[in-house]
C-alpha cells in the first residue's frame, strides 16, 4: 500500500466529483468506493483520491439522512 493511499474501509473523496465514499478495495491503480448509505460501487484513480476529513464525511452522512428522510432514497 502506499503511503498517499486512504486505507481499506475509511472514507475518501474522490476529487474529480467532490463524492465521499467509503474505500471497499484497491482494483490496480483504482480505488473501489461504496456511497455513504450504501449503493452501486464506483472507481476512482487512486491519484484522483483522498482521506476524507471528518467535516466531508459528517457532511456527506447528513446529506444522505436528509435524502432519506425526504424519502429521496431508501
């Protein structure tokens, strides 16, 4: 693993979208990440990634519960 990677199972943004996610495996030069809430998987070149702060992962979270409760998403 490399030392500018966010480890497995953290959150990470993927800078070319501003999406957080949660790191769920490495797939080459790509990082694998899960929504916040759960959904569909995306890659992320693992240059194009960072750890999340706990402000974006807050944020992010708060967000998907607002969705939710507005029955946006399930």
């Amino acid at each position: 693993m490399t030392a500018d990677r966010p480890p497995l199972r953290t959150f990470a943004v993927d800078t070319r979208t501003g999406r957080v996610g949660k790191v769920m495996a490495y797939d080459g030069p790509r990082l694998c990440l899960r929504p916040i809430g759960g959904g569909r998987e995306w890659d992320c070149p693992a240059d194009a990634a960072r750890q999340a702060t706990v402000a974006e992962r807050l944020s992010a979270t708060t967000a998907y519960l607002n969705a939710r409760s507005r029955g946006e998403v399930a």
